[in-house]
C-alpha cells in the first residue's frame, strides 16, 4: 500500500520489504508486476465514516464477549495514535485480533494444536477519543509455531487495523511485549531494515495503567506519518 498511496511516503528503512526471503510465504504473496494506481472515487475518499453509534462500549472488552472468563493473564493496551507532528487523531476506528493464551486462533484454518478458549473470540474494536486515547482489556496472547522455517515460532503479538474516514486509509500493523526472547528470531519484526523503527512496534511496560490485583497494563503509541511512523503491513499477515 505505500507505493500505492502517494500522501504515504515512508522514511527508508522503516517498512518491510515486499519480498523478504527469510519470511518465506513472501515469495508466493508480493507484487511481481508493477502496482496500478486506481484514481480515487468520492466515495472512497468520503466514507465509510465510523461514529460511536457503530461500536458498542464493551467491544474493547475482550473478556467480556462470553458467559465465562477466558483463560489467561488480563492485560490492559492503550495509546493513542497521531500524526507526524503528535497530533492527535480522534475518531479513528481501531481494531485488534489475537491468539488465546495457548497461542491459538479461534479458526479452522489454524493448525496449532493448543486448545481453543471457548470464552475467548480474540476481537475487538475501539474509537480514538479527542484525544487520540484507544483502550482494550483483553489475555496476553501465547507464542506459537507457524512452520516458515525449522523450530520457527512467532512472538506474542497482538495484531492492529486502523481505519480514518476513507476505506483507502486503512493501515494494518502489529504489537510485541517488551522482552520477549523470541524476537531476533522472527522474520516479520526483522524485515524492517531500521532498528529504531522495529523498537517502535514493542510495547511500554505501563506501571500507571495496571489495575491493582487485576491486569497489568502496555502502552502502545501509533504514529502514522513521519520520521517517527510505526511500521505498517503491506504483506505481514500471520
């Protein structure tokens, strides 16, 4: 999407590459001819326009979707996404999926065989505030095997949308935790060339947004624009 979208010009270094060999499904996924520019249309570039009339105010509640508790550590993830200039964007609909704490999707396609947390959907969706603020509870996700390469696991991670007013807005990235062991060994944090760029998708332990004797709380800022962008997906997807 950013060699398509011409107002998305990444600083080098900061977004993967469409064809990454250690991430092996890339061979088969990027562009092997050169990207069409389809001109924008008055719809695409007006709507969908999301209000809160669209999200219901426990879709950013994780663990409480179903009749039981899912199995798991609660944890709290907040931020707030901006622009270049740490400008806040409000009304932006942000969305997140994520494996179970055994490191299992709820879908038939997943073949891990961790069990699947009847209590646990592992979606949700939230709207900036005027302030940018985004909010979820939900289980720290688990790690899990993913066969790219020999004994090859992903990190935890929590995976992130977000939408502005234009369907051709939407930019899709991903969350790890702070310290996970896992990360020097996979391919899709290590596809972004710059080392700060990649820091920038790791969580902040977040002391202050703990709820005592219930969740431990990270803190996950967005940046869209800039030096300081966070990466974005063009082909990372698992």
């Amino acid at each position: 999407m950013s060699k398509v979208q011409g107002y998305r010009r990444f600083h080098p270094g900061t977004q993967p590459e469409y064809d990454f060999p250690f991430y092996a499904s890339t061979a088969l996924r990027h562009p092997t001819q050169p990207l069409v520019i389809v001109p924008q249309t008055l719809s695409e570039i007006t709507g969908p326009v999301f209000g809160h009339g669209d999200v219901k105010p426990t879709d950013n509640d994780l663990t409480r979707q179903h009749k039981g508790a899912p199995i798991g550590e609660r944890i709290i993830v907040s931020g707030r996404v901006l622009d270049e200039n740490a400008k806040p964007m409000p009304h932006t609909l942000v969305e997140i999926w994520q494996a179970n704490a055994a490191g299992r999707y709820p879908h038939k396609a997943d073949r891990h065989n961790a069990p699947i947390d009847p209590n646990f959907s592992g979606a949700g969706r939230a709207i900036t505030d005027a302030e940018g603020r985004y909010r979820f509870i939900t289980i720290r996700p688990g790690e899990y095997p993913w066969r790219n390469h020999y004994n090859a696991w992903r990190p935890a991670h929590i995976h992130f949308s977000l939408f502005g007013q234009a369907f051709l807005t939407r930019m899709v990235t991903q969350m790890y935790f702070p310290g996970d062991p896992l990360l020097p060994y996979d391919p899709m944090y290590m596809s972004i060339p710059d080392e700060k760029a990649r820091v920038r998708l790791v969580s902040q332990f977040d002391w202050e947004g703990a709820i005592p004797e219930q969740a431990l709380a990270y803190r996950f800022d967005i940046v869209l624009r800039g030096r300081e962008v966070t990466p974005m997906e063009d082909l990372l997807g698992e």
